[in-house]
C-alpha cells in the first residue's frame, strides 16, 4: 500500500478542505446570528430561500444547466437552506 497521495487527488483533497473551512465559518456565523438576532436571522434565510427559488427558476442563474438540472439545484438549495435553519434552531 502506497502512503503518497497523488497529485490530482491532493488538489481534490485541499479543495474538499476549503470547502470544509468555509462551511464551519459559515455555521459559526450562522449561530452566532441566530442567538443575537434569531427572528432577523430567520426573515433573512426566507427571503433567500425566496430569492434562490426564483433565481434558479429562471435562466439567468445557472445558464448553463437544463431546466431540469436547474430545478434540481433549486430543490437541493432550499432544502439544505431549510436544514441549515433548523440545525442552527437546534443548536441555540
């Protein structure tokens, strides 16, 4: 068993990590915001939930995606917005 890593799979590594930097700064900011102003916090997420919706509704966001693939994406960004939501209500 080799214990390199090769190149191509250390770029995805170190971007996997990023990603993973990112997304727990986000979650603290998130928090924080819901234990300072929880309904604020909240209208906002719902009006980018809102805002998403409508954006991937149409062709202008995602242009490059089908209609299909679009309203897909859709899905998957309110759905994980709304998890995100209520994970942060669990947590305050």
């Amino acid at each position: 068993m080799s214990e390199t890593v090769s190149p191509d799979r250390a770029v995805m590594i170190r971007l996997r990590a990023r990603l993973a930097v990112v997304e727990r700064a986000a979650w603290f900011g998130l928090v924080h915001a819901m234990r300072t102003r929880s309904e604020e916090t909240e209208a906002f997420i719902g009006s980018e939930r809102a805002r998403c919706a409508e954006g991937f509704g149409a062709k202008g966001w995602a242009g490059d995606l089908s209609e299909a693939e679009r309203a897909l994406l859709a899905q998957e960004v309110d759905a994980g917005l709304a998890q995100l939501l209520a994970d942060a209500r669990a947590e305050i």
